[in-house]
C-alpha cells in the first residue's frame, strides 16, 4: 500500500485544484519558503480528520479554506482527497484503489467520503487502524516528533507498538463491547 494521489481543492494556498502524485518509494516536496509545503501535509493530517485548528497552523477551522490574494476572492469550499494503492488489499476493502475525502463549507457543514460514499469519520478512523497512517500515526513524523516518542510515558510509547504489532483494533473492539 502506498500514497498515490492527493487531490486538494481550495485548501489553504492551493485555491485551483491541484494533483499531486507519487510513486512507491522516497519523493521530496522542495520550493521556496511560503509557497505551500507544509500546507500539503496540513491537508493530509486533515483528511484524515484532524480537528484541531491550532495544529493545522490556523486559529479557526475556517481558515483552512483559502482566504483570497491579492488577485482572487476567496473559496467557499475546500476538500482534500487522498488515494491509496490497495492492489495488496492492506485495507480491508474490496477496491484496488480507496480515496478518502474531506470537504468543509464556509457555513461550517462538513462531510467525509470513502471511495465517494459519505462516510463518518469513525469509519476512516476503524480502516486505517493498525496501518499507521493517521493524523497522530507513526506515519507522518512531523518536526520533534522524535523527541516526542523518546521523551513521552511509556504507556504512550507503548501505544506506537500496539499500532504497528496490528492490536490496536483489537483493543478498541474489546473496550466498546465492555461498554455495551
Ligand atoms: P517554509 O519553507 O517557510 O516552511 P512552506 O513551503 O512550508 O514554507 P506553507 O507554510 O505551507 O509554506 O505555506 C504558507 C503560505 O500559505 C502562506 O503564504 C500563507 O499565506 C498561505 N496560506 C495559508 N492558509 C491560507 C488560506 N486559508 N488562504 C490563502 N493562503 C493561505
Ligand atoms: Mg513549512
């Protein structure tokens, strides 16, 4: 399983669609400062339903909707959309291809896709489970993250070992049906 698209309209900097894609192995985003590289990875903890606003490097939700320039009104919209490779069937779907999507309107209405079928976030979150990718997963390691993991409780190390051992799912299943 890899990334292979991201598809992000009116997010942040990037006010036209724009596509991005990758291949297996290492790619590398370079460009000057200020023209949008964090933001590509600000879209994809946000697809993958980030809420806070202050970890996206915004004081409101709003604000990852493009603001305008000199040159262009604003957006009222904007979506991210992000494409797996699941020719290996790593996600429990029968797609060789699975696309997530989030998309939020000025007016505060918000909708998550799977595969273009509205979903909730719940399910983004039970799919990716145990894969390491997610807003908090080991797959995005952000700026002191390292120093993070070094430096957290063990219980919380602990947690990054549950997620890549695959029990994680587990874990969760156990806990709602003690709930019930
Ligand atoms: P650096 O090399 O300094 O880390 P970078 O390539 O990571 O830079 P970003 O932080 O991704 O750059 O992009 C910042 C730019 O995105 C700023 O010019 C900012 O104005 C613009 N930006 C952020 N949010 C919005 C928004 N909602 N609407 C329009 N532009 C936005
Ligand atoms: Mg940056």
């Amino acid at each position: 399983m890899y990334l292979k698209r991201l598809d992000m309209s009116g997010f942040k900097s990037f006010a036209d669609r724009t596509q991005m894609e990758f291949v297996p192995g290492i790619t590398a985003v370079v460009g000057p400062n200020g023209s949008g590289k964090s933001n590509v990875t600000d879209g994809i903890r946000w697809v993958l339903g980030e809420q806070s606003a202050k970890s996206l490097r915004g004081s409101k939700m709003e604000d990852v909707i493009f603001a305008g320039s000199e040159s262009r009104k604003p957006v009222g919209y904007c979506e991210v959309a992000m494409t797996f490779d699941n020719s290996e069937h790593k996600l429990p779907l029968d797609y060789t291809e699975v696309t997530v999507t989030r998309r939020v309107y000025r007016s505060g209405d918000s909708e998550y896709l799977l595969n273009k079928q509205t979903c909730r976030l719940r399910d983004i979150h039970e799919l990716f489970m145990d894969t390491g990718i997610g807003k908090d997963a080991y797959s995005m390691i952000g700026q002191g993250k390292i120093d993070e993991i070094l430096s957290s409780k063990s219980e919380d190390r602990r947690a990054i070992f549950e997620e890549a051992a695959g029990i994680v799912k587990y874990k969760t299943r156990k806990k709602e049906a003690e709930k019930k």
